[in-house]
C-alpha cells in the first residue's frame, strides 16, 4: 500500500476477505410462492360433499297412470279423423294427455265400413305423419313406410321438375 505504513496494516493472505458468494437464485422462492397461492385457491374451493336432500313433510301420493279413456279418443277421432292416413283399413294414433305432456295415450283403429273399433296399444309402431296435419291437433298420426316413401318419391320428382322448368325457361333482362 504505502510505503511508510508499518507491516501491521498492509494485507497479509490471512486478512484477504475471502470474495463475497453469489447470490442464490429466486427461481425456487417463486416456486414456492406458486405452490403456497395454488394450495390457499384449493383449500377455498368449495367441497363436493353434496348436502342432504331435505325430507319432505307430507309423503306425496303417486298415483298409477290412468288407463286412457276410449270415449275420449273416439270423440276426438270423430272431429279428426279424417286426417288419418289408413293403411288396410288400419291407422295408429296418439292422444295428447294433459298430466304427461304429451301424445302418451296410443291406439291402434280399425275401421270396418262406417265404424271404427279402437285398441289402446303402448306405442306407436309407424312413423309419424308430419304432413297435412295442424299443429294444435289433439291427435298425432301415423303412417306406413311405404306411405311416406312415395310421398318422399312425389316431393323429389316435383322438385326436380320445377328445377329442371326454371332452368329450360328463357331468361328476361329487365
């Protein structure tokens, strides 16, 4: 150092400060931050345990279905019937039924001359006959495959005619 100053001051290589050690990295302090954060959001989240359905106080009373009322259809039938789309004098039929919702009473008709013989059967068997009928119709109906297939036959060919008349029809510039 100085020249003047006495051995006792200058740096001997026992009193050299060792070099300062490097700073740890953070990387794992932000690693565990990020698990800490992550485990408080799982800790709050609600739990699964799904709560006891209360009891109800007074026990409902179920009641079976009701059988479905012929008298019912056939006054209905009588009004719509002649929507019906019959296949050897037989068609099947849906009853609305106002407790279920929905065309849930099913009966099959047989008509011989003038009268018509109803059986109530579990469902409908045939495709639903979704032409012709209105929508506010109490009966839904039914018809065959082969009914449907040449109705589908008809509605392809007139199609296909009123494509192929517009594209043979001379063209008019306004």
């Amino acid at each position: 150092m100085y020249p003047e100053e006495p051995e006792d001051f200058r740096p001997s290589a026992e009193t050299v400060r060792p070099e300062p050690k490097p700073k740890p990295s953070l990387a794992p302090s932000w690693v565990m931050l990020g698990f800490v954060v992550g485990a408080l959001f799982v800790w709050k989240l609600p739990s699964k345990k799904t709560p006891e359905p209360v009891p109800d106080p007074s026990p409902r009373e179920v009641s079976a279905p009701v059988a479905p009322q012929i008298a019912v259809v056939e006054a209905v039938f009588s009004e719509w019937g002649r929507l019906a789309a019959w296949d050897n004098d037989v068609t099947e039929v849906a009853l609305w039924n106002s407790e279920t919702k929905g065309f849930s009473d099913c009966f099959e008709v047989l008509r011989n001359g003038s009268a018509t013989y109803f059986r109530s059967i579990p469902k409908l068997t045939r495709p639903t006959l979704n032409r012709g009928v209105p929508e506010h119709s109490p009966l839904q109906f039914t018809e065959t495959e082969a009914q449907r297939s040449a109705w589908l036959g008809e509605k392809r060919e007139d199609t296909w005619r009123a494509l192929s008349e517009s594209a043979r029809a001379p063209s008019r510039a306004p």
